[in-house]
C-alpha cells in the first residue's frame, strides 16, 4: 500500500480532500439504497474500476484485501436468506426470496464501499492522507497520531515477529504460548515499545520538538479537485436516482415497453 | 467485532460519527491541556504495541482455542483515558483505511464500540473501583476480568443496536443480542486475562510503567454521563424512527430538509425541462426511468414480484457491471500503451 500511495499518476496528484470528500459522498450514497436494491448498485463499480485504472493500482492487491475482510458481512448477512423468505423474484419457474436479495445487496455494498476505502488510501498515501485530514478540521494531534503509528506500526510489528520466532525455535511445536509466557512476552513488548517511545521522545526533542508537530504538505485545490470531486458526485446522485441497470435491461430485453 | 459499512445506514453511521467526532475533539483538548510532550510519540508506539499485541496469542486452557489482547483496558492503564480513547480511535482508522477491517462510514460506531467503552466506562468505573492500587492477586484479576467483560457486553450490545437500528440486516433484535452477548461474554473473559497477565508482569518488572501518564480518570464523572445520555438518547431516537416507520434514511433527509415526503421536482426549471427532454427521447414510450425508483415503492415492504422487471434488472445488472470493468480496462490499456511509446 504504500508503495502505491507513492506513485506519480493524475490521480495521485489530485488534493487528498478531494479524494477524501468524494469517497466519502461514494460510501454514503452505496450506503442509502434501500435493502433488496441489487442491480441499481451496478453502476457504481464504475468508480472503483476507474479509479483503479487511472490511478495505476493493481485490482489482485484490493481484490485479496476486500476477500480477506468479508467473513464479518458475511456472517451477518448470511441470516438474511433464513429469516426474509417471502418471494421477492421469479426468473422463469424459479423464485429468489427476499433474503437472498438483500443479501446479494449486503455483499455488494461491502465489495463497493471496502474497495472505495482502500482505492482511497492507495492513490493517496498515508502522509497526504493525514494533512488532507487535518486540512479537513480533523484536530492535529489526532493525524499525528494516525502518522506515528503508521510509521511504527511496522518497526513494533517485525520486533513482535521476532520474539514469536525466538520462543517457536526454544519451544517444541508452533501452538499458541501458555498464559504465563504470554504475559511475559507481550509485557517485554510492551516494555520495549515503551523503551523506544522513550528515545524517540528524546531525539525529537534533541532537534527542536516543542510539544507541537507542524505538517509541511499544503496543497492547494485547483480545478482538477473541483471536476474530479463535481463529476463523480454529479455522478452518484444521477445513479442513485435512476436506475441505469435495470434501464439498460428493460431496453435490452424488450421488458416494460 | 468490527462493524462493516454494508451492514449500517447513512442515519446511524452519520449519527455515530457525529458521536465519535465529538469525542475526539473533545479528548485531543484534554490531552493537549495535560502539555506532556513525551505523550506524543509515546501514544504512537502504544498504538503500534496494540496492533502487535492482537497478532500474539496464547492458548486457553481446556478448550483448544486461542485468545488475545484487546487493547482498551491496558492502554487506558497506561495513558489515561483522553490518549486511549485517541489512541483506539487511531488504531481502528488504520484497520480499516489499511487492512479493510471495519468500514468508513462504520468507523464511528466502531470507535465507539470499542474505545468508548473500555476507556470512559470499565477503566474508571470498574476497573479502578476493584483493582484501586494492586497490581498483583486476586484484586487485580478479577478487576481485568470484570472490566473486559464489562466494555465488551456493552461494546456488543452497540453493536447490535446499531445493526438494528440501520434495519440493513433481517437478525431480529432479540436473536441478535442472544448470538452477541453469550460470544462475548467468553471473548471478555480471555481478554481479562490477557490483560492482567500483561499488567502483573508490567508490574512486577517496571512498576513505575502504571502510573497513567495523563491523569488516571476524568475528574468528575459528569462529562462521561453526560456523553452517555446523549449517545443513548441519539441512538433512541434513531431506533424509534426505524422502528416506526420505514424511511430510509435519505428519505428521512428529505421529509427533514423539504418538509414532504418525497422529493418532487419543481415543475419548471430543470425537473420539468428534463421530464419532456426524456420523453421525446425514450427509446421505450412508456417506459419511465423516474417511475422505478420513486419512495413509494422502495417503502413496500414486499417488493411485488415481477418476472419482467426481474429479469431485466438481472440482465442489466450484469451488463453495467461488463460496462464498468470494460472502461476500467480500456483506461488502463492507454495508459500501458502511453507508457510505453
């Protein structure tokens, strides 16, 4: 992800608020269809797909991500089908229940709205991501916050890694540790982590840290960010109101004249 | 127990994030008053800790399974509860910007969930009333245990609250709460003890690593009760209105912000301009784009069942879905092939 966030590309260039505001109005809009809309949501995996092309973000990467996060909506949605089974649509000689409908909707909102967020953080970039937060009212300590745990996110989690491995080669087996040895262990974590808190503190505060953390990247909005943002909103609202999928089947099939 | 944004609507997503928005503004003041300037990394690295901790996990005796640490209790032990609560809101934005754990729009009700609870609620409310200054034996056991249990019964039951209220999910109220609780009534239990394990070897190691660096609880309790009417009054509201009529929530945008039920376009101006635009150019005569989608209909609670319209919203359906991946794939091919000349 962060390689991604670091690319060159039209869409990486745009301000973050942007990017920001209209994935959000993206989630919202998904998120305001009602429950058995299934074909209506269609349209909108426009703006992932185009997202993800312009902005050169592999579609495996998101794929992989949004396969690894769907057990939850699943696990919810799956007692739609039990509990909802009034007809809801026939095709042919079979029926569909309602649960099943609304259930194809949950997962297609999760596909849509969990791809929207991570095409977000990869054509944008944790650093950008966080001043567009903050530019965006989001208190300073709170994106600072996001940044530093971002940055030892992946020092603390290798450290971690390595006290796993280090008690796996001195233990027979790989299972999980007894409660005692956990305690010590994550307890040494902890200690370390805050070990490496401590010199952090003190190396910022050797270069001149005064309590407040400034953030360097100002962008400006030009308008690109106004036709970006305007176009896919304008978008939204026209897909949200007209149902281009089943248009295009009416039309297709021969159905409604 | 990360809430997805497919499961939750714009009403109560909105609702929870307007909470939770003031919650974080409301402890970013707390902790910028505290002026420690070591709070700053320290809170980054603990949030990193958390991520790590919840990747380690131990076996529970007698059962085959595994557990791990949550996180809130032990965070709130060591930074007081203004920089935990920040600290879980940071953690979660992470899990879902970077692992697609938890949802944008659910982000509000999972901070909620889980930073609200453990670090306003069970800390000060449980935890500090049992466990007061011990930081070994039964005291501090049965203080962990209790408070975990504590933030994550109530942590669950927003959950399900708030899955209820978005009426996105067919799970009756009553079976939902059955599934919920019992599941984490267990997982509370496990985290208890993670949590006092990692407290009693802290304590035994490092002692003076417990002293929360900003201030052990909020003062007077007022702050925290008075967040607490306020979310359940917001969350009441929000609940009756689902529960009583059947708006969705743009509509009930809508009813807010023109009064009437449904939105009707002026009949000048752009409404009425696009009106007879559209029915000069229908290809179909009768065929209304504007017909199959107003409130009405997306109010029935049985939608009528009709084998032309469903079977052509399946065909268009799949089509639009083709339409959409073939523009994604012809973007990308200019750009392969802008790149390479």
């Amino acid at each position: 992800m962060d390689e991604l966030g670091r690319l060159d590309t039209p869409l990486h260039r745009l301000d973050a608020r942007t990017k920001i505001i209209t994935t959000v109005a993206f989630i919202v809009a998904v998120m305001s269809f009602p429950r058995y809309e299934v074909s209506a949501l269609m349209p909108l995996f426009v703006f992932p797909f185009v997202l993800m092309a312009s902005g050169n973000i592999p579609a495996g990467s998101i794929l992989r991500k949004v396969a690894f996060a769907a057990p939850f909506a699943l696990f919810v949605g799956l007692f739609n089908p039990w509990f909802d089974q009034h007809a809801a649509l026939t095709i042919g000689s079979h029926t569909i229940s309602g649960g099943w409908l609304s259930f194809a909707s949950i997962m297609v909102r999760f596909a849509l709205t969990v791809s929207a967020a991570l095409i977000l953080v990869a054509c944008t970039g944790i650093h950008h991501l966080c001043a567009g937060l903050e530019q965006l009212g989001v208190p300073r300590l709170f994106a600072v916050q996001l940044l530093f745990l971002y940055r030892y996110l992946f020092v603390i989690g290798e450290e971690g890694l390595r006290m796993i491995r280090s008690v796996q080669m001195r233990s027979t087996g790989s299972g999980p540790l007894r409660l005692r040895t956990y305690g010590s262990l994550t307890g040494h974590l902890l200690l370390r982590s805050m070990d490496r808190a401590q010199r952090i503190y003190c190396s910022m505060a050797s270069r001149g840290f005064d309590g407040q953390v400034r953030v360097l990247r100002r962008t400006a909005l030009g308008w690109r960010d106004v036709i970006f943002a305007g176009g896919w909103i304008a978008f939204f609202i026209i897909v949200r109101n007209w149902n281009l999928a089943d248009g295009l089947g009416r039309w297709l099939t021969g159905c409604g004249l | 127990m990360h809430m997805a944004d497919a499961l939750i609507s714009p009403a109560v997503g909105g609702t929870m994030w307007a909470v939770t928005s003031g919650l974080i503004f409301w402890c970013a003041k707390k902790v910028k008053q505290a002026a420690d300037d070591r709070l700053v990394p320290m809170m980054g690295v603990l949030g990193a800790f958390i991520f790590t901790a919840q990747m380690i996990n131990f076996s529970i005796p007698a059962t085959g399974s595994s557990g791990h640490l949550g996180g809130g209790l032990i965070l709130t032990a060591l930074l007081g509860p203004y920089a935990a609560f920040l600290v879980m809101a940071s953690v979660l934005t992470v899990q879902a910007l970077f692992f697609a754990d938890g949802g944008l729009l659910a982000l509000g009700c999972n901070i909620f969930n889980l930073g609200f609870f453990p670090a306003f609620v069970a800390y000060p409310l449980i935890y500090r009333m049992i466990a007061k200054d011990a930081k070994s034996g039964v005291r501090l056991w049965s203080a962990s245990i209790l408070a975990a249990i504590v933030g994550l019964q109530l942590g669950a039951f927003g959950v399900v609250l708030e899955t209820t209220a978005s009426g996105i999910s067919d799970l009756p109220f009553g079976t939902f709460v059955l599934l919920m609780q019992p599941i984490h009534l267990a997982i509370g239990v496990v985290e208890g003890l993670a949590t006092a394990a990692v407290v009693a070897f802290v304590a035994r190691a490092r002692p003076e690593a417990l002293v929360p660096i900003s201030g052990i609880a909020p003062k007077s309790l007022r702050p925290v009760v008075l967040g607490l009417l306020v979310s359940a009054v917001l969350l009441g509201a929000v609940v009756s209105w689902f529960a009583s009529s059947q708006l969705d929530g743009l509509e009930w945008s809508i009813k807010k912000t023109t009064g009437q039920e449904e939105f009707q376009g002026s009949d000048d101006g752009i409404h009425a301009g696009l009106a007879k635009l559209q029915e000069k150019t229908a290809f179909l005569p009768d065929y209304g784009f504007k017909k199959s989608v107003e409130p009405d209909e997306r109010a029935e609670p049985w939608p009528a069942v009709n084998a032309g319209t469903s079977v052509s919203g399946i065909v268009g359906g799949l089509i639009t879905l083709a339409v959409a991946g073939l523009i994604g794939y012809i973007l990308k091919a200019q750009r392969t092939a802008r790149k390479k000349t």
